[in-house]
C-alpha cells in the first residue's frame, strides 16, 4: 500500500536562510511524486513533480526536490527562503489512481 | 475557465442534519476527488470517481455519500452530519483517469462545523 511521511510537522527558519522540509514515501510500485503547497485560507497549489528521469526536480518560487530512490526520499528545498514562502507544504504520492498526502509540514519564516 | 469551484464557502450544520456540498470542473477532467483536512493530519481522501457514472471509496468514507451523474459536477453528501465531520473539505479534479502524473487541481474549500 502506499504512504507518505513528513518528518517534520513545523520547520521554523529565518529569513534567507536554506531549508529541507523531508518527505519519505513507500510504494511496491512505480510512484510519482508531488509537493504543493497550501498558503492561510487557501487551497493547495503544485509546486512540483516527479514523474522519470533527472532525480533534480525544479518547481516554482525556487523551491527544487530530489528524488531518491534507494533512500524513498523525496526532499524538497530552497536556498534562501522569503517570509512570504510560510505557508504548509503536502508531500503527496500516487501509483495509477489515488494520490495520497503526507500531513503536512508547517514553514514559518522568521524576519 | 473557472477551475475547480466549491459552494459553500462556510457551513454551520447541527449534529443530524443533511447537506451537500457542491464541486464542479469546466476543464472536461475525468477524474474527481474529495479530500477532508484536519490538523495533523493532512488531506484524506474520502471518495473519487473517474468517470461520470463510476465513483469509488477513499481512505474515509463513512458518513459520505457521492455521485457522479454528469463530467463536471462531483457533489459530496452528509446525510446525518457529527461533529467528528468538522473540517475542511476539498474538491480536486484532474484530466486524467490515470494518474501518469497529471497535476491535480484543487478547489478553494469549504469550511464545515458540526455543532
């Protein structure tokens, strides 16, 4: 069956600082990988995926994530975080159907 | 194109009551789904359906009902709301049955409270 693990529920960092929010996932099949991203009140937006190939995924506002897969990682990360980047970030999995999320690690960015 | 939009915004039921809350697509997706987020816990799926017609059961779907009578409409009902069913519900759709990694787009929510 499939699962998704986020480590960390809260992650506080200061701004422009770097950051890893880490993501496990487990899966007897092939997966692809997902983070969104969830600002107050607001719905989930994509932030990038995984699907084949390079293991380096770039997404938007500079967030990237590697893809591991001797480890089943899935680890998302920015160089230099803004206040603007806090919001709760959805590790999330899907085989041929369902996607599945993690719960959810909270980024709260710090002037 | 409107996206993926969920009616009501907010809700107030007493415990027993019935409701339905409202999700439609205009992007012709097949696939939908309804996710529930609590603290904690992340986005649990509650039911799916990838097709007009077919629906499916997620990972909690007691106390939930769905049907899928038209592409673009994926109501959820509440038939005997509990207070265990305060959260917040989701509305998310994508083009595909299959998953091949399409994105999934997600509607604004809709903030429920069971008294």
């Amino acid at each position: 069956a499939q699962s998704v693990t986020q480590l960390d529920s809260q992650v506080p960092v200061f701004e422009e600082a770097p950051v890893e929010l880490r993501c496990n996932y487990s899966s007897s099949v092939s997966v692809y990988l997902f983070w969104y991203v969830q600002y107050p009140n607001q719905g989930l937006q994509l932030l990038l995926k995984y699907l084949s190939g390079s293991t380096l995924v770039k997404g938007i506002n500079g967030f990237e994530a590697e893809f591991n897969k001797s480890q089943t990682s899935f680890h998302l990360r920015k160089p230099s975080v803004h206040i603007s980047d806090t919001a709760e970030y959805f590790c999330a999995s899907s085989g041929t159907d369902k996607l599945i999320f993690g719960t959810g690690t909270r980024l709260q960015v710090f002037p | 194109n409107a996206g993926v939009t969920q009616t009501p915004k907010f809700q107030v039921l007493k415990t027993g009551q019935s409701m339905t809350l409202q999700c439609a697509q205009d992007m012709n997706h097949e696939y939908m789904s309804w996710y529930r987020q609590d603290p904690g816990m992340g986005l649990r799926l509650i039911h799916y359906s990838v097709g007009a017609g077919i629906t499916d059961q997620g990972e909690v779907p007691n106390g939930y009902n769905v049907s899928r009578s038209t592409t673009e409409d994926f109501p959820l009902r509440l038939l005997s709301a509990a207070p265990s069913q305060t959260s917040v519900y989701f509305c998310a759709s994508r083009l595909h049955k299959r998953t091949g990694g399409n994105e999934q787009f997600f509607g604004p929510g809709t903030r429920l409270t069971v008294l």
